[in-house]
C-alpha cells in the first residue's frame, strides 16, 4: 500500500513538473509603450528604476516613434494596442489623442500635455473618469505671462512671431490665447506654422521675410526634437527667442519659462508604478505643475547684444553665465 502511495506521488510529480516549469516560463511581465518623443524617456525610465522596476526582469518597454510625423501617431497607438501592452505613455496632446482613438480599455498615462479639459481628454482633472490619466504642461494659461518676460526683457520689441504646429490642438489654443493678449501688450503676432520637419525650412524664411523682432516656441514634440535646428537659426539670424521648455534655454535659447519636462516624465512614472499595482486611471487626479522656472541665458543675451534688465534677472531661477 506503501509503495502504491509512493508511486502515486512520484507519478503526480512527473505530471505536474513541466506545468510548474511552463508557468514558471511565462511569468507575465507588464509590459508600457512608450508613444512618441525619445529624448525624454530616460527620466520615466530612471524614475521606475527608483521605484523598483528593472528593464527585462520586472518591466518591458516597446517603443514607438512617429519621428516627427504627427499623422504616423494613430497607426503607433494601433501597433501598441495590438500588442496588448499593460499600459502607454504618450508625451503631449497630438500622442494622447492618437492613444484615445485607439484604445478605451488599457491605460493610458499622458505627459506634458496642455490642457487635457478643453482637448476633451478627460472628464475632470480631480476624476479624469476614463483610462486616461497624468500630467499636463498647462499650456495656454501661461502663454501670455511668456509673451510678458519676453517684452520685459526685451523692450524694444513689437512683432513677435510664434512658431506653432496648428494640427496640436494644444498649440491652436496656445495661438488664440496669444490673439488675445499680444495686443495688449502693444505686440503684433506672426503666426509661424510648422506641422512636419520638412516644413521648417519654408517656414522660417517666409518668418524672416517679414523680420520679426522675437520668436516664441512651443513644447509641440515636432519642434522640441529639432529644438537645436531652432536654436541655431534663431542665433544665426540674430533673433531673441523665448521658450516653453526651460531645458531649451540651458540649450542656448535666450529665455524660457515653463514647467521641466524631464521631471514631468518621472512624475509620470509614479502613475505607471500606481497603474501597473492596480489602480485605475479615473480614480488618479491629473497632476499639474507646481513651480514654473524662468531660466535666462546670459550667453546668448551677449551673442545677441541684449542687455537683459536687472528686474527680470531678478526673477530668474536659473542664469546661464
């Protein structure tokens, strides 16, 4: 009875091994698409390694990049639903509307969007209310207060051009907040539209046709990955330019004042890590910036001839010597 029992076990065993060793073969690992924009992931990256998670042990990443051509956005936001990815990571408006036409079951974690109320990305910033969550770059209410330190620090100007992708809804908003307030501020606005790369050439000379006396640009992702382009020609063409993105002026921009966006990509790792345990997007409030950094660039004021007044250097949580 003895020996029954034993080779009953030993039988079990040998059944129940190579499901045990099959199981153990495919542990699931969450896998995130990363949708859009490369320069900016290694800080979601490194901030999911400050929570725990290391890349091809507990985490998978699939990368899909539209290289600047926003129309691509749509069929990448298909390619990652098609992988049943655990969740994306869409950077600004154009990716994280492309990633809600395409999904409203996985979660979709955006960042550095502008305002994801009036795009209709969510319900509300406190319940966004669907499987959308994240952070935005609150793009159009500061836009005016930039064309504000633009003419504080450079006095002398009246036309401004703003350099926008009219297909990111966020941009259109930031132009029409700008309609609004540049005439109150004695400024005439050019509106510079560039919605692809192969466009800024065109662009830019039609810009310089009508020499305007300032540039603005935007964190549309077409333009901050070719932001050197930009940066070049504006110091070439002699012209002050201000920024959304304060990394653009450590970049050799004249002026920026926004929100980081590198530490918006490792915020928006912690909604990965809360997501990824569980929580559900509509239940996590949408997170908006707490500190805006106005950063000037002494630099390129001096490449410019630009003396920049004491009162805006004053204000200034960077100066770039």
């Amino acid at each position: 009875m003895r020996l029954i029992g034993l080779a009953v076990v030993l039988a079990l065993s040998l059944i129940l091994a190579p499901l045990a060793g099959e199981a153990q073969q495919t542990t699931k690992i969450p896998r995130v698409g990363l949708l859009d924009y490369a320069a900016f992931w290694s800080p979601l990256r490194q901030g999911l390694r400050d929570l725990g998670y290391v890349e091809g042990q507990n985490i998978a990443f699939e990368y899909r990049r539209s290289e600047g051509r926003s129309e691509r956005l749509r069929d990448l936001a298909a390619e990652l639903v098609r992988l049943k990815v655990d969740a994306i990571v869409s950077y600004g408006t154009p990716a994280t509307l492309a990633a809600q036409q395409a999904t409203t079951t996985i979660p979709i974690v955006m960042v550095g969007t502008g305002d994801p109320l009036r795009t209709r990305l969510v319900a509300s910033l406190a319940r966004p209310g669907g499987n959308i969550t994240g952070n935005t770059i609150l793009g159009p209410e500061i836009v005016t207060k930039r064309l504000q330190l633009l003419r504080e620090a450079v006095p002398m100007l009246s036309r401004v051009a703003l350099l926008y992708n009219p297909a990111n809804p966020s941009n259109a908003l930031n132009f029409q907040e700008l309609q609004v307030g540049a005439p109150a501020l004695g400024v005439t606005l050019q509106a510079v539209e560039v919605s692809s790369p192969d466009q800024f050439e065109s662009a830019f000379a039609a810009m310089m046709s009508e020499r305007p006396d300032a540039l603005i640009v935007t964190a549309d992702p077409i333009h901050q990955l070719h932001v050197r382009w930009i940066v070049d020609f504006a110091a070439k063409r002699r012209l002050p330019a201000m920024y959304q993105v304060p990394e653009n002026a450590v970049a050799g921009g004249l002026i920026a004042y926004g929100a980081s966006l590198p530490e918006l990509f490792r915020r928006g790792a912690l909604y990965v890590d809360r997501i990824l345990k569980g929580a559900k997007p509509a239940d996590l409030p949408v997170e908006q910036p707490t500190k805006f950094e106005l950063v000037i660039n002494l630099k390129t004021a001096k490449a410019l001839g630009i003396t920049i007044s004491p009162s805006v250097l004053g204000r200034a949580d960077q100066v770039i010597q």
